[in-house]
C-alpha cells in the first residue's frame, strides 16, 4: 500500500486522518498515486491539481524521501522507500499568510 | 411553533443557529468545514433543509458543499467552474488586460422553486448555474460575453459577482451585481444582459456617470415590489423604483454613505437597514461606534439603532453578505462583523443582542423562517 500524508483542509475534506494508504496497480509514479488518490476520494479531485489540465496547484509541493518531487516527472517511479510504504508521500501545503 | 436558523459563513467554516420564534436562545453548531473560506451558505426556498455552500482555499480551491438535513450533515459535490469558449481578458488594477481566471464562488443563489437549481456569482466575475444539486456547473456567458466586459476592472476584494436576485413574479428576469463592473439584468433567464447604471455616479471613474464602472457593494429587493431595488454603492444608498433602469440617491442624513451591507424589513417594503462604515481604507464603523441605521421612508431618513450595540472602542466592518432578515411576525434582524459577533434584532432593530461573540470573521449570513 502506498501511504499519502495531507493538508489538513484536505484531510477535513475527505473525513480522514493525516494519511491515507492506497492500492496502486501498475508502476507507481507521482501521477498514479493522485489518479489512486483522487479514484478514492473524489471530493479531492481539483483541490491538488486542475480537475481539467491536472497541472498541480501552485501553492502545493510534493515531496518524499527528503525530496522536494514537485517539478519532477509526474511519470517518473517514486523512491523505493515510498513504493514499499516505508515512506510516506507528501501533499505539502505553503505556509503562506504568517 | 417557529424555528428560526441562521447560516453563517466565516473565514475558517460554517455555522448553523437555531432558535425558537422569542429568538433568545441559540444553538450554535459548527464549525462545518474548519479552516476553509465559507463565503456563503444558502438555502433553498422550494426545500428549506437543502443547503448549498460556497468553501474554497487559496490552496485547493472552491468546494461547494451540499446538505440535506438543514446543515446536520454535508457532502462535497461539484467544483469544476469552467468558463464557456475562450474567456478573453478584462482590466487588472494596473489597467493592463488581465485573463478570466475562476477564483472562487462569492455568492449562491437557490432556485425559488426547483431545490436542485442553484446559482453561483463568481470571482472572475461570471454566473454559473447548476440544475443538478450543484454536482455540475455551466456558465450562462451572456454576462461575462457582455459588450462591456473587457473593460470591467476589480474592485479592491478581486473582480466578483457577489449579488444574485430571482423576481419572484418574473422567472425571466435575474438581477447582479458585479465589484467594480456595476448592476446588470436578464429578461430573459440569463441568456443577455444589459448594465442597469443609470444615476449613479461615481468620483472615482474618469466619466462618474458612465454606464459601467461603478463599485456595487449589495443589492437588495423586497419580495412583494420586485421593480423597487435598494443599494449599498462604494459611496451612496440609491434607489430605483424601475427595476434598475434609473437609480437615486437615497443617502440622507447618513454619517457616511460608504457601506457594505443593505437589506429591506420582511414585512414593511418601506423599511431598510444599512450599516455605515468609514472609508477611504478604514472600512470600520465610525467613531467607535457600531450603529445599524434604519429609514421607515424608504432612504433619505434615518435613525441610528444602537441599543445593545457597542458604542464604544468598536472597530470592525460589516460585509455585503452579512446581514439578514426573518420573517417571523415581529421581524428579525442579524448582521455578523469581521471581529466575529453576530447580533440579533428581534424586534426589527430596536434592540439587538450579541447571540455569538468570538466566531472567525463573519462573512455571510442568511436566515430562514421555518414553520
């Protein structure tokens, strides 16, 4: 299962806590774990990327692994750590407004 | 036995009241959706424990929320507001031509007869409709397509289309209000529109009176004489007895004719409330003081309500949205402020009481009546 960490808004969104696990089928990159995300949770879909271009929302960041994942490939594997659930992927908000 | 229950948006959720008809006790539920922007909630008038509600984020965007048990329980349901075709530009605040861009939902209004109809006033200014309980959303473009529109400029809270009316004798006509573009209406179910500006006039446009430009804070109406509109402007009370076509000032003896918030007595057509608030930039009550004022004339009159109202060290804003009647037999009147109070009238301003005083900042607040 691939674990997902959230915002809290978003965690308040879908009624869940701080992670959620996910089956993901296929490889697993940035892109198959928001479609997982967003097929398990559609309330989700367009809050962390554009419902219609799925460009990711510019006052979020996605990391793994001690690594800001936000401008890499969404079509890229994810760390093996993340693929064997050991760690988390992050749905980062900004801290923006002090 | 009557329940009266207020719908209240703040910056960080939702709030529900309820109260018996004496409206002296409340229950406060809440907060619905912590932490988001809840610019309004709104009921439906065909089916009064549907509820729509606006919540967005700069983050993650718009959600609206929908409820079928008046406000117990809420699910998220459509928020895909996608403008028809290419949306073009209108002017930034530097006069430069800026892109449509769909920000958030400022302002829905329920159908007066079908629960699953809603409209949704949007920033960048458009209105939406969804026929499906808000699980999806089309654009009636004629608005934002207007002639006119390239040259609409936002007012200081973003280009937004904030004020929704339905003629309850006339399904054909819609009426909106647009910061800083002006009023517009439909007559014909929102397919065109054409700006209805004419009288007012405002200093801080090259031409005051041209036909579209000006700063429309609120609109409201009174049921039984759809033709007769009252305003709040960035600066003027006006009035038009035409549906729009031809506005005049109704300031009166106003300490300040700037405002946000304007709404009309249940029972007494004649009867509307403002809140003055002082501008330029302080946009809080003057002197200190929060005082709602009432004209029993219809504008140019008015008296200041101020007991149980600070009158003192009292430094907040009441917004356009934030301000509501019931129409129980004496008529209940409410208004939420950006320090977090909500105040109730019970007896059509005379007296007010504090029902809810450490919220987030009020954004909105709407009431319903129910049997």
């Amino acid at each position: 299962m691939i674990r997902v960490e959230l915002p809290a808004n978003l965690r308040t969104l879908a009624g869940v806590g701080r992670e959620v696990q996910l089956q993901v089928d296929g490889p697993i990159t940035q892109r198959t774990v928001l479609d997982a995300l967003e097929a398990e949770y559609p309330m989700l879909r367009g809050t962390v990327r554009d419902a219609r271009t799925k460009k990711r929302r510019p006052m979020l960041r996605f990391y793994a692994c001690e690594e800001d994942l936000s401008d890499e490939s969404l079509d890229a594997p994810l760390p093996e750590p993340v693929t064997a659930g050991r760690e988390p992927y992050l749905i980062v908000g900004a801290i923006a407004g002090g | 036995m009557t329940t009266v229950r207020l719908l209240v948006g703040t910056h960080k959720g939702a709030f529900v009241l309820t109260s018996d008809e004496r409206r002296k006790d409340w229950k406060i539920e809440g907060p619905h959706f912590a932490g988001w922007d809840v610019y309004h909630v709104n009921a439906s008038p065909a089916e009064p424990n549907r509820l729509y509600a606006s919540t967005s984020r700069g983050w993650f965007g718009q959600v609206i929320q929908r409820s079928d048990d008046g406000g117990a329980t809420w699910q998220p349901v459509g928020n895909e507001f996608h403008y028809e075709g290419t949306p073009g530009t209108h002017k930034w605040y530097d006069n430069t031509d800026h892109p449509w861009d769909f920000l958030r939902v400022w302002h829905l209004e329920p159908s007066l007869t079908d629960p699953e109809t809603v409209y949704a006033g949007v920033e960048d200014a458009a209105l939406f409709k969804s026929t499906n309980g808000g699980t999806s959303w089309e654009e009636l473009p004629g608005l934002r397509t207007h002639k006119t529109a390239p040259s609409w400029a936002p007012g200081a809270g973003g280009l937004c289309l904030h004020t929704i009316i339905l003629d309850p004798t006339n399904p054909d006509r819609i009426i909106t209000a647009i910061s800083s573009a002006g009023s517009f209406r439909s007559d014909d179910r929102g397919e065109t529109w054409r700006p209805i500006n004419h009288g007012l006039r405002s200093s801080y446009i090259p031409d005051p009176d041209a036909e579209i430009g000006h700063c429309v804070h609120h609109l409201a109406m009174h049921p039984s004489r759809p033709n007769v509109l009252f305003m709040q402007k960035h600066w003027d009370v006006m009035r038009s007895d035409d549906a729009g076509d031809s506005w005049h000032e109704v300031s009166g003896n106003l300490p300040t004719d700037f405002g946000f918030a304007i709404d009309v007595h249940a029972h007494e057509p004649e009867t509307i409330y403002v809140v003055p608030i002082t501008s330029d930039s302080d946009h809080f009550v003057p002197d200190g003081k929060l005082r709602v004022y009432r004209s029993r004339t219809g504008g140019n009159e008015w008296e200041p309500l101020t007991k149980g109202l600070p009158q003192k060290d009292c430094y907040v804003n009441v917004l356009r949205d934030a301000m509501a009647v019931d129409s129980a037999e004496s008529c209940g009147v409410y208004f939420g402020t950006t320090g977090g109070q909500l105040y109730a009238s019970a007896d059509s301003g005379d007296s007010w009481t504090a029902i809810a005083r450490d919220l987030p900042a009020v954004l909105s607040v709407q009431v319903q009546t129910l049997a």
